[in-house]
C-alpha cells in the first residue's frame, strides 16, 4: 500500500506541477521519475482511483502531519519537499524576533530547508515553509512565529 500512496502522490503533484508550467522533462526530474511515468500519469494510465483519492486525503490533512506521513513514505528529503510545495494550498507567513541566538537548532530541524542563518539570526523562506510548526517547537527561545495568510 505504500508504493501506491506514493505513485498516489507523484500523480497529484505531477498534474499541479503541470498547471504551473513545468514541462514533463522538469516534472520528472523534480519528482524523482522517469518521463514515461508523467506521461503516464498526466494520460491518467496506470493509476488506481483509490491511490488518487488517499493521496487527497494526505494532502488535506494538517500540516505537520502531511510532511511527516509524506517524508515517511519518501525517505528523501529532496522529494518530500517536492511534493510538499506542489500539493499544498496553504500559505504561511514566518518572521523571527531579535531574541533569536543563532542557535541552528530551527536550521536542522526543519525538513523543508526553509530555514538559513543570516548574520547569526534565523531567516525563514516562506515560500518553502509548508507550517509545519516543527522550528516553533523546538527554539529554545521562543523567537519563531509562524502564521497563515490568505492565497
Ligand atoms: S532555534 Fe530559535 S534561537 Fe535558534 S537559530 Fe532558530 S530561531 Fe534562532
Ligand atoms: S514551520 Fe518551521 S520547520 Fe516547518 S516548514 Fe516552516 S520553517 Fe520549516
């Protein structure tokens, strides 16, 4: 079942990266897959109905636990991100306060690498950050707020 949650997942990110502009050629290569296998999926081939629909699910859920369930079925950081960023509609806003100690600890701890040290001081990129609230937890001075904004 979890091959077929994952192929679940490429195909929904498949069609998403698709609407954006990407060409099949990107689309693979983003995804971790051959070319054959986007043609396949934008054709709507080889896919169950059912895989489509528990990916959905996954997508909609929140969303720490979207990044996690997906980044434990990936086992890759690269393509979780990937799919991340092409499934998920929300959007977050993220700023640091000035008690942040440049500490790293956010910087490791988050799975989307949205996060980089800038002159000693944490610098969150939200158009990576997915709101996951994982750097919230784990700063040791309570510098990070993440918030959502409308599309
Ligand atoms: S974990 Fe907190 S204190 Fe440490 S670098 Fe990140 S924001 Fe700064
Ligand atoms: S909420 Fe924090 S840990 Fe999660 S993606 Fe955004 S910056 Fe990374």
């Amino acid at each position: 079942m979890p091959k077929h949650i994952i192929s679940g997942l490429r195909y929904l990110a498949a069609i998403n990266l698709t609407k954006q502009g990407h060409t099949q050629k990107e689309v693979a290569n983003k995804l971790g897959i051959n070319r054959s296998t986007v043609s396949h999926y934008l054709n709507g081939r080889n896919l169950s109905i059912k895989s489509i629909e528990v990916a959905k699910v996954i997508t909609e859920l929140c969303p720490r636990d979207f990044l996690l369930l997906t980044y434990a079925l990936l086992q890759d950081t690269n393509k979780t991100r990937t799919i991340i960023k092409a499934c998920q509609k929300r959007k977050f806003k993220a700023s640091v306060k000035n008690s942040c100690i440049g500490c790293g600890i956010c910087i490791d701890s988050c799975l989307m690498k949205a996060i980089k040290l800038n002159e000693l001081k944490a610098e969150i990129n939200p158009k990576w950050c997915c709101g996951c609230l994982i750097c919230v937890e784990m700063c040791p001075t309570n510098s990070i707020e993440i918030e959502e904004v409308e599309d």
